[in-house]
C-alpha cells in the first residue's frame, strides 16, 4: 500500500496521508512527502493543493512514538520538519483538510498550511508534553497565529481541542458543516469542492502573486514587508496579461478569460 496517495485534476493536487486509521508519521511516509512536495514545487501549472488524510477518522495522529527515541529522533526532526518548510515554500496554495483526530505532528503538518478547513468532528492536539517532550514546530509556528499565552496552553497541557474551540482560537480558517448535519467525510469533501471552485475561478498567476506577498507580510517587518510587497505589485504583477485583462473584463462588464501568465 502507497503511504501517500496523489490525485492531479488539472490546476489543483491532492496529496492524501494513507496509512488508515491513524494516517501515523512514519520515517518512510514523511521521507516520500518531502519527495512529493519537491517534485510539486516545480509545477508551474499548479494552483491549489488539498493535504488530508485517509480513512476519516484521522488527518493524522501525529509521528510514530518510537520515532521520538534518542537513536531516531534526528531522523524523525528531519523529516517533519523538512515536509514543513517544504509546504510553507510550496508556489502554490497549500490546504489541510481536516477531519477526525489532528494530533501531535499531524497538527504541526496541518498548521503549516496556508490555509485550515475542517469538518465538525475535528480533534486538534499537541500531547507530546505527555511523552516528556514537546513540539519545535509547533513551538515556531503558533505563537504568530494565536499569540504565545495560548500556544503555552495548549503545548503545557496537551489537551485537545473540538473543532468550534479550535476555531474560535483561529487553529481552523473555514468550519465546514455544524455539529448535527450531515457526515463528517461529505461535509469535508463538499468543503474541498467549494475552495477549489472559487479558486479555479481566479487567475493562478495572480493566486501565485498573492501568496508570495503575505508570505513577506508574515516573515517582516512592516516597513520591510510593504516594500517587498510593492515591488512584486509593480515589477511582478502589472507585467503579467491576467491584471490587463482583468480591468479590460471589469469596465466592459464581461467575465475576464484568464491566460494564467
């Protein structure tokens, strides 16, 4: 059985984590996500891709706990930590989509995402303080998404959080589906569908543009970032064909036809 699966559908992939129930991390499976996600970097045609995992009752459960042993533990910081930076360099725009259990490094993958969709069953924890340890990712990552006082609650504790709290924090940028309707999976695959129909509505070259953007928006400093920002808009985006033909579209009140270039 392939630990990961990849499904191509024109401008968009989906890479799904398929070692059910518990789509668990090992040493093989983060070494050919590190593989995958290289081979996508170089995918000028890609827009959008979907990371989940397999089964529904899981994203992922996290690393395997023997992996946190003295003799393994650098192979293990090596392979989550480089499928990581490779989904936050990724060109295109990187999705989890969660449903069931989202722990430990599972999180940590989810959450380097750009973007976080859930379903209403959705479990999100870092236990590793339990296992006398914590997580460096995490520990990176989540002071600048939900502050440093909630990121010290959930590393100090190790709880877990439902999918309403976890929004409310800001772990979950699109809740799909309320406690009550309709399956778990359905509702997720509904909530793929949807972001990616709104996205294939877009010009990809602008999608692009955009990403690189708030990416320096999030990694400067204001005046730094308004800069960067600025020259990618002036040399960057007003040499691309999709920006003249998205105002030509406006003012004669028809729909642009993107080039994506």
């Amino acid at each position: 059985m392939l630990a990961i699966l990849l499904d191509r559908d024109g401008r968009r992939a989906t890479l799904t984590l398929n070692r059910p129930p518990l789509n668990i991390l090992d040493l093989d499976l983060l070494a050919r996500l590190d593989e995958l996600l290289a081979g996508l970097r170089a995918d000028e045609d890609l827009t959008i891709l979907f990371l989940r995992g397999a089964g529904g009752r899981a994203f992922s459960a996290g690393v395997a706990v023997e992996d946190h042993a003295t003799d393994k533990v650098g192979g293990m910081l090596d392979g989550i930590h480089g499928a990581i930076r490779r989904l936050r360099e990724l060109p295109a725009i990187t999705v989890a989509a969660v449903s069931g259990h989202c722990l430990g490094g599972g999180m940590e993958l989810a959450l380097s995402c750009d973007l976080v969709i859930a379903s209403e069953d959705a479990r999100f924890g870092q236990p590793e303080i339990d296992l006398g340890c914590f997580p460096p990712a995490a520990a990176a990552l989540y002071p600048g998404r939900i502050g440093a006082s909630r990121t010290l609650d959930l590393l100090l504790t190790g709880r877990t959080l439902g999918a309403l709290e976890a929004e409310r924090l800001g772990l979950i940028d699109r809740l799909i589906g309320r406690p009550g309707g309709v399956g778990a999976g359905d509702e997720l695959t509904a909530g793929i569908e949807s972001l990616a129909a709104e996205l294939a509505g877009k010009s990809a070259a602008v999608v692009r543009l955009i990403k690189r953007a708030v990416r320096a928006g999030r990694d400067l400093s204001f005046p730094d970032a308004l800069a960067a920002t600025e020259r990618i808009y002036r040399e960057e985006l007003c040499a691309i064909a999709d920006m003249e033909e998205g105002i030509a579209a406006f003012l004669a009140k028809r729909r642009p036809v993107w080039k994506h270039r």
